[in-house]
C-alpha cells in the first residue's frame, strides 16, 4: 500500500515541478493580458473612481449630532 501512495506522490510532485517550470519559462513579454478600448488616463491606475476629500483631518473623531 505505501508503495502505490509513494508512486502517487513521486507523480505529483513531477507534476508540479513541471508545472512551475513552465509558469517560469512563459514570458508575455511585457504586454498587457487584457485590453478594452477605454485606456485609464496617463497617472492613474484605472481601478476605482476617485472620491471626494473627506470633511476632517485623520484622527480627528466624527462629530455626531445631539
């Protein structure tokens, strides 16, 4: 029985090493993986919206109304 779960295991593990292998050697040259054709403006990531400043400094506690 220990022999068949070794066997397994001795697989695995060429599996996987062949699998990072492979993540290592693929290059993309440098290009983007995804493309739409709204392009984020130049300084900005793209990910979110920008939100307004918010009314207190940091640190400062929230005011809550009586």
């Amino acid at each position: 029985m220990y022999k068949s779960v070794h066997g397994i295991i001795a697989i695995l593990l060429v599996l996987a090493a062949v699998m990072a292998a492979v993540a290592i050697l693929s290059e993309h040259g440098g290009q983007r993986m995804v493309s739409n054709d709204q392009e984020a403006p130049a300084g900005s990531s793209g990910i979110a919206r920008p939100h307004p400043p918010l009314d207190r400094a940091p640190g400062e506690p929230l005011k809550t109304p009586l």
